[in-house]
C-alpha cells in the first residue's frame, strides 16, 4: 500500500506504512501476550485473550492518534495502510489450516 502512495510522496507513503506497521505491532502484543509461558487453564487463556485484545486496541488508537494528531501524517493514506493491514490479517485468519 504504501507504494501505492509514493507516487503522491514520501509523506503519504510514510503514513500507509505507518498505518500497517501499526497493525503489525498491535498483533505481535496481543501475540505476546498469548503465548507467553506454558499452557494454562481455559479460564486464564480466556482472560489473556481479553487482556491481550485489550492492550492491542489501546495501542491502536494511541497510535493512530500519534500519526494523525501529533505527527500529521495524512489520513487517508494512514487510515488506507490502517485498513488495508486489518483486511489481510483478517484475510489471514480464514487460512489458518
């Protein structure tokens, strides 16, 4: 995506690439988060689960707040590289076998 977004300049590129890296980085804490140690009970795992989503959306919305408001990275492409990011992920999930 964020090639895509060379072709307007450097600065939209960066945002795209920030979006998605964004994303990146929220799924490796909730990764993390989850397989952290040794096998635990249901009730634990569900609670890492939550836990762990918890701490990615937290860091989403942070992020997304930093590129937008604090470094003024342009939101389309940032919100592009966002959702373009969360599509393959959840693309990804179908695959899982």
């Amino acid at each position: 995506m964020a090639l895509l977004f060379l072709a307007q300049g450097s600065r939209p590129a960066t945002g795209a690439l920030a979006g998605g890296l964004l994303v990146a980085a929220g799924t490796i804490l909730l990764a993390a988060r989850m397989f952290r140690g040794d096998a635990i009970s249901g009730p634990m795992a569900f609670w890492g689960l939550l836990l762990g989503t918890l701490l990615k959306w937290i860091l989403l919305a942070g992020g997304l707040i930093s590129l937008l408001g604090v470094w003024r990275l342009p939101p389309t492409a940032v919100i592009t590289g966002f959702t373009a990011a969360l599509l393959v992920h959840l693309a990804g999930l179908r695959f899982k076998e």
